[in-house]
C-alpha cells in the first residue's frame, strides 16, 4: 500500500461559517481572528518578560497595535481590490463590511508595526526587544487565522487532482468552474508554512545570540518567502503587474527588507533584552 493511497482523496470546506444566536450573527471569521489576537497576545507576554520586559506592557501595545493592524489589514485589500468597491459593479458601502472577509495580512502587519510603535514610545521602550518577543507569535496567529478563509470557502488555489484537494460549493465556486472541481487548499499549505516557520525562529532564538531587531526581521523574509510561492497558486482576482500579482510582488519586496534588515540590526549591535531602569533614590524602595 503506497503512502499516496493513505491520503484523503479530498478536503471538505465547512458546511456553514456563520451560526445565530438569536438576531446576533456568530461568524467563524470574526471569531477564529479574535482567537489568533489572544493567543499572540498571551505568548507575547512570556516571550517579552523573558527578555526582561513588563509583561502588562503588551497589553497597552495590544490595545493600540489591534486597532491599527485591523484598519491596516482593510486599507492594504481595498487598495490592492478595489474594483470589487470601486468598479463598475462595485460598492463602496461593502469597504464597512470587514466580518464578511476581505482583509489582507501584510497591511496588518504594517498597521501593527505602526501602533506597537505608538505605544512603546509612549512607554518609553525600545522596538527591538518586544519585535523580536512577537515574531513567531505572529506567524502562529496567522497560521490561525487562515482557517477562516477556509470557513469562507475564500482564497484558494488553482484547480488539481491531487489527493488533498480542496472542496468548495457550487455557491463560492468560480466562473469557468465545473462542479465537484477541487483546488489546491492554500490556507493550509500557509498555515503548515507558519508554523513551521515560528518553530524555525524559536528554535534559532534558543540556540543563537541574536541582535536586537534581527528576529522580527527574520520574521519578515521567512513568512514572505511561503507567501510568495503561495500567492501565485491563488486564483482569486487580483491586480497583475508585469505578469505578476501585486502580493507576490509586495513578498519580494519584504524579503529584501527583511535580509537588508536583519543585516543592518546585527551590524548596530543592540540588545535584543529589555535594558533595566537605572537605580536612583526615586525608585529604589
């Protein structure tokens, strides 16, 4: 018996990703990204007071990194889709709807990056120490959140014979489409790619001195790298320029900056722990 044999010969999508709890609607999206939040933020907290941070403090960056990643996640799909607000069948009300999908995980990050960057100056800390503390959470939430795309029977790849084959209704099926045509199920091929990826960081963090900075930068061309071979098995409309979706473009070009990055912060050096306050009369009891 040959291992192919042993393989499914397909993966169903969920029946519904929606339930009602009388008029209110519960949808797996919503839900599995608030998850993914309180997982990141939880190993964050270990990972930051490890370094020698206050681990309270990530609950003040999340409360402005949250924010800012869900309006950076918006902002990234709608400029990177926006014949599907702003075409001719468009409708621009739907940018609001953000609970029935549509957000992109790079403009989180840079939404993030800029409301982690917000609240930490205003507490007076580094970047490097709590970046690197949530790197390879950050490739664990997303490895979360991508099982709502499968909830939304959204995102996934081209047509193929292969055993693990993704099932879509005939309602989120593709024009051009026959029934019963299974597609390569991206969202897991990322989310093995992620997690894998945050034990790769981990398992380097423990072995390795790194430099402030250079693990979240690491980060970066790591989940750039899966992402880049995935976007281009994606069928999903998308915006094509010279031959190629913009996404996969965008990967490129956070590859780089995650090399030159990582270069750059272990030449400067700085620590990747959080510096203790200096002892003075004022706070030493």
């Amino acid at each position: 018996m040959s291992v192919i044999s042993l393989l499914p010969v397909s993966i169903p999508s969920p029946p519904q990703g929606v339930w009602y709890l009388g008029p209110v609607p519960l949808r797996a999206y919503g839900i599995i990204i608030a998850c993914a939040m309180v997982v990141a933020v939880l190993l964050t907290k270990k990972r930051y007071e490890e370094r020698g941070g206050n681990p309270e403090l990530v609950y003040d960056v999340a409360l402005w990194a949250i924010p800012f990643g869900i309006v950076g996640a918006r902002l990234y799909h709608v400029i990177t889709s926006p014949y599907k607000y702003f075409g001719p069948n468009g409708q621009w009300l739907e940018i609001f709807r953000i609970w029935e999908g549509g957000i992109a995980i790079m403009g989180a990050v840079i939404g993030g990056v800029i409301g982690s960057a917000i609240a930490l100056h205003r507490a007076g800390q580094r970047m490097g120490p709590f970046a690197d503390a949530v790197a390879p959470t950050l490739l664990i939430a997303q490895a979360m959140g991508r099982f709502g795309n499968w909830f939304n029977q959204e995102l996934f790849g081209k047509a193929t014979t292969l055993p693990w084959g993704l099932e879509i209704d005939d309602r989120h099926l593709p024009a051009g489409y026959a029934s019963g045509t299974l597609f390569h199920p991206t969202f897991l091929y990322e989310v093995i790619w992620n997690l894998s990826m945050a034990f790769v960081i981990i398992a380097l963090d423990k072995r390795f001195k790194f430099k402030g900075g250079q693990l979240i930068f690491l980060y970066m061309s790591l989940y750039a790298i899966g992402r880049f071979w995935i976007e281009n098995l994606r069928i999903d409309p998308a915006k094509i320029f010279l031959g190629m979706r913009l996404n996969a473009w965008s990967a490129l070009v956070i590859i780089i900056i995650g090399i030159v990055g990582f270069l750059i912060a272990g030449k400067r050096g700085a620590s990747t722990r959080v510096e203790a306050p200096e002892r003075t009369e004022e706070n030493v009891e």
